[in-house]
C-alpha cells in the first residue's frame, strides 16, 4: 500500500465523488481515537433513488441535510451532524415500496426523538408514525 491508502498510489475509489475529500467530520474525531490506521470508520449510508434531484431536496428540506456536492447529476452526499447518506441516481432502481420493509434500514441516535419528530413534521417529512416511549 502506498502512503496508508488500500488504493494504489493514482487509484480512486469506483463511487464519483469519493475522492473528492469529502469527510465525515466524526470520521476525524473517531480516527484520532484510534490507535490503529486500519480500523473501520462509517463513513455513508447509500441509496439508490430513482429521481435525485427530488430526492436531494427532500433530504434537504422535509429532513433538513445539507447538500455536500452541489450540481452532481450522478451521486450526492448529503450530511446532518455526522449521518451521510450518499444518494445514487438510478433511475430503474425498485421503490423501497415495492421491494419491502427492510430493503432499507437505518439505526441512528438520537438524544430527542420527539423534538425531531416536531421539527421533521414541520418541514414536512412524511413521517409514518411519531415516536414512542418503550421500557
């Protein structure tokens, strides 16, 4: 490996984007926590969507993320705290609809599930059901 990268020294991941040194600002926090230049970090969820445009600004509006790579016509990333989720343009991808309930999943934390559930039905967002207080 040349210089710590799993790529060779002209290699560039295969996502568009990737190498344009956009990081994850908790990827740095966690890298310095650390010892070894080998551990895995998260870096994005991806989805594939059939409309990106539409979809970036729903991530951007009704969700409230911000768009990292303006003007792409193939991938966004789009970022809130330190969740990514890269969006790929795929125009003859399935709909989470059609293909089931945990073709797409995410589990994130949250310290107000109610207070993001208020701002999100603000902006918004569909939102399927409103929080609930479990023991």
């Amino acid at each position: 490996m040349n210089g710590g990268s799993a790529y060779g020294r002209d290699e560039r991941p295969s996502v568009p984007g990737a190498h344009q040194g956009v990081e994850n600002p908790a990827s740095t926090a966690q890298r310095s926590a650390h010892a070894s230049p080998n551990d895995l970090r998260p870096f994005a969820f991806v989805l594939a969507v059939p409309d990106l445009d539409r979809n970036t600004d729903y991530f951007r509006d009704a969700l409230g993320f911000t768009v990292e790579w303006p003007g792409r016509t193939d991938w966004q990333l789009v970022r809130r705290g330190s969740v990514s989720v890269m969006l790929g343009h795929c125009p003859d991808a399935l709909l989470p609809s059609v293909t089931g309930d945990h073709a797409y999943f995410a589990y994130l934390h949250i310290d107000d599930a109610h207070a993001l559930h208020a701002e999100w039905a603000q902006r918004g967002a569909i939102v399927l059901h409103p929080p609930i207080d479990r023991d």
